[in-house]
C-alpha cells in the first residue's frame, strides 16, 4: 500500500493526481502546461504534489502519465524521419489508401501527407500467399542493397510491412534481423509484431505510425524516467486509449497505443464515479484547455472501436474513413471537438462568429490570465459573464485580470459587431455550446441512444460551467460535477488497471469451405 500519483498533460493546465491506497485520500495540484518541454510541467506538478500532500517518493507505488506526444506529433507531422520496406509491388500502398471518403462531394478534399514519402520506401523481392506457404523466398542480396541504402539516408526507424506477414512472418523477421544487426540502436517495427491482422493498408499504416513517432515517444520518456529517477520516484507507467496502463517497454514496442490517451483517462474516472453513485447510464463532458471531449457509458460499460484515425479530420472525433492515418489499435469512443476555454473568439470575413480551433493554450493563454494573451477566448468570455470566479481559480494563485478580458473582447468581437462586452461575451459562450452539444449528440443520438435517459457527467477546467446549458439543450434531466473536475482526468490515471490488447487474425476453414 502507498501513494499513486497520475499526470495529465492539458493544453493549459497540467494536473497532477494523488491517491493514498490505504487511507483514500486523493488530492490535486496543478501546473502551467510547459508547451517548449511539456516534462518540464510534469516533474514541477509532481515535486509540487510531493510537498503540497506531504509525500515521502519511498512510498509512491504507482506514476502513470497521460500524454499528447503521440497525438501532437502525428497531428503537427513532426515525427521521425522512417523508411518503409514492403513487398516487391507494393511500395504505394500507404499512397494509395483506400476509396473511403469523408465528404463524397467535394471534390477538393485532400488525404493527409503520407507519413513515409517515396524515396524512403524500399520494395524486396519475396513472396507469401494467402494460405501463408512461401511462393517466392526472400532475395537476401536485394534486402543487403536496401539494407545499405537505408543506413546511406540517416533515418531514425524503419518501419517493415510484408505481404501476408500476418500469417507466415518468416521473411518479415529475417528483414528485421538484418536490419537490427547492421543498424544497432535503430527502431524497427515490424507488422507481424506490431498488428498480425489481415488488411495490408491498415496494418502497414499502423506500423508506419509506430515508427513515426517511436522515436519522439523514446526521446520523451527517456527525459521523464531521468527525471523521475532523480526524485526517487518508481518506473513510469503510461496511459493507453484503450483506457489502461502500461509500462514504458510495452509503450515503446506499440507507440500508437498512447493516441488519445488522456480522453481515455477522464472517460475511467467517469466510470468509476457512476459505480460509485448508482449511474450506470453516463455521458462524460470533458471540457479543457483546447478541446471537448464527450463519450458514452451504457450499463457500466465503455464503448472501444479500433475504426480509428488521426491527422487531417480524423481528430474530431467521428469515426469518418479516409480523413487521416488509420491506427488499428483499441481507442475508447470518443468525440472531439476544437472547442475549450482556450479557444480563440474570431469574426470571419462575412463577420460571423466564430469560436476555435485555434487556441491560446498555456503560452500565452487566455487575456485574463495576464501571460501576455491580447485575443478574446472562452474563458475570457466566461469572466466578463461572472461565470469564473475573479479570486479563487488555482485556490486564489492565479489572479484573474477581468478588465483585459473585457477589453479583448471589445476590441476583436463587440466593436466591430456594434454590441457590448456582455453581449459579445454571450454570443462567444452561445457559438462553443452549439459546437460541444454536437459532439454530445455524435455519442448519443447518432449512435441511437436517447441522450434523456442519461446522466451528463461534467468535467475538466471548464465542463462544469456549462453543462447545466448543454444538458438543457439536449433534455438531460441530471447533472452530475465531481468535487475536483479541473483535475478529474488525473484521478482516473490513479484508479484505472494494468492493461495491454493482443489482437492475431486467424484463417480457418468453415463447413462451408470458405475462408473466415
């Protein structure tokens, strides 16, 4: 028995959680997120957690982090540099994607940049059937030339995907052995380890992000493990979208399996609270810094998908096919929307107005916080309402100047609109509830469940503030806030389990004498 302490990184704030095992205590502190060096807020969090509960790190059990690396690098594409050997033929296949759509109407819209541009993907000469028999063995003096072309262009991992690997990955791991003995220290992800399952698209795609963000993934939990050491603290465990934790080796073996995993935490802390108060029914409101986050709890249970992609449109949350890279690992069913207390008000150039995606994050931040932010926001919009306290946020640490909330909003939206700080400020909180009902009714009414039959559990630095406003909007009867929402999502890092998904497509003959 001892102390768990959880982190979650938000795009303001980050919060660090604290459960005592014995005695059930559990408190927050949070942080200024540190964008630069997003570890720099983690370790400041903890240290201040240590203090603030009194905490000896000779009697933490557990530390597990959620984190925005894998996301964030995918969606800024600033991952690795990753070569791609494939099959002979098959060299275009992440070019080619699938015919999927996201709108079947515009005709503009474009697929997001492949991950692994041409030059660094290689072809070998070998070939595996369907019934997974060798029809053709592996040229290993063709693999030897890739082998020395690849080490010639520097790359940080190399990402390896052949055809029906899944079912016979003899050639597979032979390149692997190949590459991991020239090139000593490089990542190599393999699809028969990382995704043994049918669909080369999707499986390479996986394994092409994996090597992706491998690298960045490393170099940040390698900082964080230092750091964490130098505290006496225990090994890190990290936070996965399938809602449970795992150890750093396991992470970095599966990178993309830490893709949304702080939603995922807020989601199990939802859970848990509902079983704690008789809910069974729950939509969980995640409000943040830059996003909201809704999901959907029907008897207890949590709704996971593996249909899911990031990067282009694929990041808002609805599980549109061919709006970004599909990651085929175990994500909890959530909708995102660009829509937090960051987010930035704007007019368009009709002069409507518009809240988000862009947001002021944690540098500068929103006016009223005083870090140097000049544009009007959702928090900005909520003080000039008298909806945020002006004394006690951060227990009275962060001071709250409201006359430059006011004047931001004057300037960019009230002014030239003809209206008033007040009625600008309403417009702003009126335009962000329309967008977050939206992502309410993706998990509820579009998946066929009546949203009046559930509970809105409501979260997050600024869930609480307007919940009561969605749940009227979608006739939720029952709101329900938990004593710490600006730090719930860290709780849930305490209170959920160890947990990792294996997944091996399996063909069979049936009575039938098809293929399954």
């Amino acid at each position: 028995m001892g102390w768990r302490i959880g982190v979650d990184i938000g795009g303001t704030f980050t919060d660090v959680a604290v459960l005592d095992e014995e005695s059930g205590r559990a408190g927050i502190a949070k942080v200024l997120t540190t964008p630069r060096d997003f570890g720099a807020a983690v370790i400041d969090g903890i240290r201040t957690a240590l203090g603030e509960y009194g905490i000896d790190p000779a009697s933490v059990s557990l530390v597990s982090h959620a984190t925005t690396i894998v996301t964030n690098a995918l969606l800024e594409a600033k991952g690795a540099d990753v070569a791609l050997i494939t099959t002979e033929g098959f060299r275009d296949v992440l070019e080619l994607r699938r015919s999927a759509r996201a709108d079947l109407y515009d005709l503009f819209q474009n697929a997001p940049a492949v991950l692994v541009p041409r030059r660094r993907r290689f072809e070998v000469a070998e070939r595996i059937d369907a019934q997974g028999e060798i029809v053709a063995p592996l040229d290993e003096a063709g693999l030897d030339a890739v082998v020395e072309r690849i080490r010639s262009l520097e790359v940080e991992a190399v990402a390896v995907c052949l055809m029906f690997s899944f079912l016979n990955d003899a050639h597979e791991r032979r390149v692997g052995e190949r590459l991991r003995a020239a090139l000593p220290g490089l990542p190599v992800f393999l699809s028969s380890e990382v995704l043994p399952e049918i669909r080369e698209f999707e499986r390479t795609s996986t394994t092409a992000v994996c090597a992706y963000v491998g690298p960045v993934l490393a170099s940040y939990l390698d900082r964080l493990e230092a750091a964490l050491a130098e505290l006496r603290l225990p090994s890190l465990y990290v936070m996965g979208s399938n809602g449970g934790v795992f150890d750093v080796p396991e992470a970095l073996k599966m990178p993309a399996g830490a893709v949304e995993s702080g939603p995922a935490a807020g989601v199990i802390a939802a859970q848990r609270m509902g079983r704690q108060l008789g809910r069974a029914n729950l939509i969980s409101f995640d409000m943040g810094g830059t996003t909201a986050k809704a999901s959907l709890i029907e008897d207890g249970r949590i709704e996971t998908t593996s249909e899911y992609e990031v990067g282009g449109e694929g990041n808002v949350g609805r599980w549109l096919h061919g709006t970004g890279h599909p990651i085929r690992v175990p994500v909890i069913d959530l909708a995102e929307v660009s829509a937090g207390g960051g987010s930035i008000a704007w007019l368009d150039p009709g002069g409507a107005l518009r809240v988000g995606p862009q947001s002021a994050g944690a540098e500068p931040g929103p006016a009223c916080y005083g870090q140097g932010g000049a544009l009007p926001t959702v928090t900005d919009a909520n003080v000039v309402l008298g909806y945020l306290s002006r004394t006690h946020l951060l227990g009275g640490r962060l001071p709250i100047d409201a006359a430059a909330s006011e004047a931001a909003i004057r300037e960019h939206i009230a002014g030239p609109l003809g209206l008033d700080a007040e009625e600008a400020a309403a417009g702003i909180v009126r335009v962000v509830n329309n967008s977050m009902a939206e992502a309410l009714r993706i998990v509820s009414v579009e998946r066929g469940h009546d949203a009046r039959e559930f509970s809105l559990a409501a979260f997050g630095g600024a869930g609480p503030v307007h919940a009561a406003a969605l749940a009227e909007e979608l006739g939720i009867a029952e709101v329900i806030v938990p004593p710490i929402p600006g730090g719930f999502s860290a709780l849930g890092l305490v209170a959920t389990d160890l947990r990792r998904d294996w997944s091996h497509t399996v063909y069979a003959p049936n009575g039938s004498n098809y293929l399954i």
